[in-house]
C-alpha cells in the first residue's frame, strides 16, 4: 500500500494549489459536495473528520521566499495575523539560509471566531530572504486570513 503519494488540487475560483501529502490515493474528486479519495481498495470521504485513525492530522503552508522587493537586508519587528483556530498554531520564520525562529500562538478565541492577534517578533533575526511557515499543534482546525508584516529595512552595508 503507497503512503508516499503526493495529490494536488486547484480550486479554480482563485486559482489556489493546495497540496496533500500522505494518502493511500491513486485519485481525488469532489461528488456531490463531498470531498472523495479512490484507491484500488474503495472510495473514501475525506475530511470529515478530526482525526485520521486516531492519529492527529499535520496541517503546514509555507509561503514563498520573498524579499519584499527589497535589495536590502531586513528584520521584522512585528507580525499581525488574521484568522481562526481551534487551537494552538505555530509561526516559524526563516531569514536567508538560516534556521527557523519559532512562535507559538494561543488564540483568545478558540470558538473559531476570526480575530487578530500580534507577535512580538526577536530582533537578532535579518536577512535579504523571509520565508513563513504555518503549522497547526495536535491536529487543530485553522484558517489564516492574512499576515501583516512590520519590515525594518537596513542599510545597506549592514
């Protein structure tokens, strides 16, 4: 049984690519509302529920590596994120070629109403190339609407 395939969908409104990892399926479909995976053993109706077997479900978006159309070195200060969550939700930042500074967030509201939150970002990060990766703690439901970001640009010798 493959567990190692890779499955892409494109949701054809925003022209969004979302990526699934992991499944046992040779294809995905949505029937009738219903979010399906086929294999050579049946049909399956995936996310409806909040575990897979037992196991917590990993959920990760990175975004792309940007250097906010900037040739110079930069430190973020402050980050405002946009959303929900039924728990907590981990926030790592990545400058350069270097390691990931880490930031757990635990939402004021778990009842998944969209609020903003702030994070106090650390200082002695820089660099030319910011990447974010997202990623959801035990398995909770998130959504991120957007992430607002206090860019302290430095000159250039810096």
């Amino acid at each position: 049984m493959a567990t190692d395939r890779l499955s892409i969908a494109l949701e054809l409104r925003r022209l969004a690519i979302s990526q699934y990892g992991n499944f046992n399926f040779e294809s995905m479909a949505v029937f009738n509302g219903v979010l399906i995976g086929a294999n050579a053993d049946g049909l399956y109706s995936l996310f409806d529920a909040d575990d897979d077997d037992g196991t917590d479900i990993d959920a990760i978006f990175e975004t792309i590596t940007t250097d906010f159309g900037l040739p110079t070195k930069k430190k973020l200060r402050r980050a405002y994120i946009a959303g929900e969550a039924s728990g907590n939700i981990t926030f790592k930042f990545k400058a350069d070629e270097g390691s990931y500074k880490e930031y757990t967030v635990t939402p004021a509201q778990l009842s998944q109403l969209q609020h903003r939150c702030r994070l106090h970002l650390q200082h002695s990060q820089k660099g030319n190339y910011w990447m974010l990766r997202v990623e959801n703690v035990d398995g909770c439901d998130f959504s991120i609407d957007s992430v607002d970001l206090l860019t302290i640009v430095m000159g250039l010798g810096r």
